[in-house]
C-alpha cells in the first residue's frame, strides 16, 4: 500500500489550539511550548497532528484574526528545528462541530448550505496560501463528519476543497475522513482521489467500552467500569449492554472470539482494499486509551493495533500529547510510558 511519508509515527496536540479548557492568552502560550516539540521529536516520533478550531484564526463574522495565526507559526517552526512533520487539522468549522458537549442547533446544516461551504473553502484557502509553500505540512479538512446521512454531501464538499486547495499548493497533502466520527468502515465510501495527493482518514477507539471505559461524556456509561485487554468478544458485548450496536462498534461484526491483532485487520480490512484500489496512502489521524484504563491493558491494546499498522504502514497520530483524559504526558501513564513509546 502507498505510504504517507513522513506521517507514520506522530501524535496529537489536542487541548491546545482545539478543545481548550480556556480561551486566554496565557493558557496558549504555555500549554505547548517548544520544550514539548523537542521531547515529541526525541520519542523518535515524525510528526504532529495539530487540532485547530476557526475561531483561532477568524472571527464570527469570518474576518482574519492574525493573533491566533502566532501559535500555528511557532509550531511550524519549532517542528522543522526538530524534523518533525505537521498536519493542520481544522477541528471545529463556523456552522459544524462534533463535540457532543457543544450545543449547536443543526449538525447537518453545514453540509446544506452553501454559504457555510463557502466559508470553509475561503479559509481553506487561506491556510494554504500562508502554509502551502511547505512540503513538510499536510491539511486535513474536517474532523469527524458525524451523520452517516450526508456522505455524498461531505464528500462533494471534500473534492471542491481539494480542488480548490491544488490551484494554490499542488502538491500538498489533503487528508479526507469518511461519516460516523471517521469510521474506519467508512473508508470504502471516500471518492477517488482527484490526484495523488489525497489521503484516506480514520480514527479507531475500538473495541469503544475498552478505550473509553468510564468516560463521562458517553451516555449512560457507568462510573465503576473496568475493563481488561484483551479479552473475549463476548465480555466486550456483555459490558456494552448499555451501548447501542452501533455505538458499541467493531465487536459485534467481528468474526473472532477473542481481540488480538487479526481484531484490528479484520476491521480495517475494507479500508485498506480501498485504499490500495485507489493507490491512496492510509491513515489513523486519532488512536488511544482513556486514562481510565488498566495500565498492562492498555500496553497490550496499542501493541496490537500496532503490529496492524505496521504491517500495512499505515501512518497514525496518538491522541494525545497532555491533558483531555488522554495525555500521554500526563501522570495516569508515568509507570507505562516507556513501554507505550514503541508501539506509537
């Protein structure tokens, strides 16, 4: 399978220029600072996937704010004096977000309405006439597209961006995820690439009732959840009785009895047929275990979903560096970090 270059091993900066806990400026200049690229870079990691939201860079009525533009300038730089890699990932968009614990009134509106398109197109445009000129900078256009009911919106959206995004920087990377939060079984419904340089995105949190035991932002999870990895697919569906089927996700289409890495091939299995049919690179912009978890749990789950990325290079980013339940750094993983740094 095609190879996305210089993006195989990376991790994410969320909580930072997305998802911040606040919006000073005190909290931007010291949540990432350089020291982090360095120690990023000495991990042996190629790159950053870098979440950033609209409001960062533009106002409420779409006009620049060149302040915010800083913090992206500083990242650039602090990458390339460490040889790292960076991806912009544009998180939130005006009109669209994800995030469940944001209230927007119409999650589909975006996919509908033109002017909405044409906003994020001009900011598009934007970042590739300040960022294009870099060959070590890839963009990713959205951040988990929710409703599976706008695919063929989304993915009309996705090739004008592309398109418009090439008359500037031909030759940069554009990272395009399918419906259902980056589903991997998405993946089949992308388009064909328009040149060579689209990219096919996902993000994997399965088996979900492992990687998000006792998250408070899931519905009905409970708060003394605990666990193991691996283990049977059938105490996966037994402690996900609280979850939907398809909230639960890969565990009841599996076809195996226990999750091992053939879990993870089984389930990326289509993506990756689809990907090499249309010589496009693949890649897993988001991955990881809630600090919740078992320590050896989760040193056993990234070691499988690693051994499957490795044996189809797939390119991927950790979620994430600090912080946001996730965080790598943070003191939850001391006892276990070593031991996760080769299997990123």
């Amino acid at each position: 399978m095609k190879q996305f270059k210089g993006f195989q091993r990376g991790i994410n900066l969320g909580g930072w220029l997305s998802q911040f806990d606040k919006d000073t400026k005190e909290y931007f200049d010291t949540f990432i600072v350089e020291q982090d690229i360095k120690d990023i870079a000495r991990m042996g990691l190629d790159h950053v996937r870098l979440p950033i939201d609209y409001t960062i860079i533009e106002d409420e009525q779409g006009n620049e704010k060149m302040a915010g533009y800083q913090y992206i300038d500083h990242c650039v730089q602090w990458c390339k004096k460490y040889g790292l890699h960076l991806i912009l990932d544009l998180h939130h968009t005006f009109g669209y977000t994800f995030d469940p614990l944001i209230e927007i009134e119409d999650r589909e509106a975006f996919f509908k309405e033109e002017a909405l398109q044409d906003r994020f197109i001009t900011l598009w445009k934007r970042l590739a006439k300040r960022y294009g000129n870099d060959k070590d900078i890839a963009f990713e256009l959205l951040n988990e597209v929710i409703s599976g009911e706008i695919r063929n919106e989304w993915n009309a959206i996705a090739l004008r961006a592309i398109k418009e995004i090439h008359k500037i920087t031909p030759e940069t990377y554009v990272i395009v995820g399918g419906v259902y939060y980056n589903n991997v079984r998405c993946v089949p419904d992308l388009p064909a690439p328009m040149d060579e340089y689209m990219v096919y995105n996902f993000h994997c949190y399965e088996p979900l009732v492992f990687t998000h035991q006792k998250a408070y932002w899931v519905e009905n999870m409970p708060k003394d959840l605990v666990v193991e990895y691996p283990c049977s697919i059938e105490t996966l569906k037994e402690k996900s009785a609280f979850l939907s089927e398809e909230h639960a996700g890969a565990i009841h289409i599996s076809h195996g009895d226990r999750t091992s890495p053939a879990f993870f091939e089984e389930l990326f299995s289509k993506a990756i047929a689809h990907a090499q049919a249309n010589n496009v690179p693949l890649y897993c912009g988001e991955y990881g275990v809630i600090d919740q978890a078992p320590l050896d749990s989760t040193v056993n789950w990234l070691k499988d979903i690693h051994t499957v990325f490795e044996k189809y290079q797939i390119g991927r980013a950790l979620w994430t560096y600090k912080k946001k339940d996730f965080g790598l750094t943070d003191e939850h993983y001391a006892p276990i970090k070593e031991k996760m740094i080769p299997y990123l």
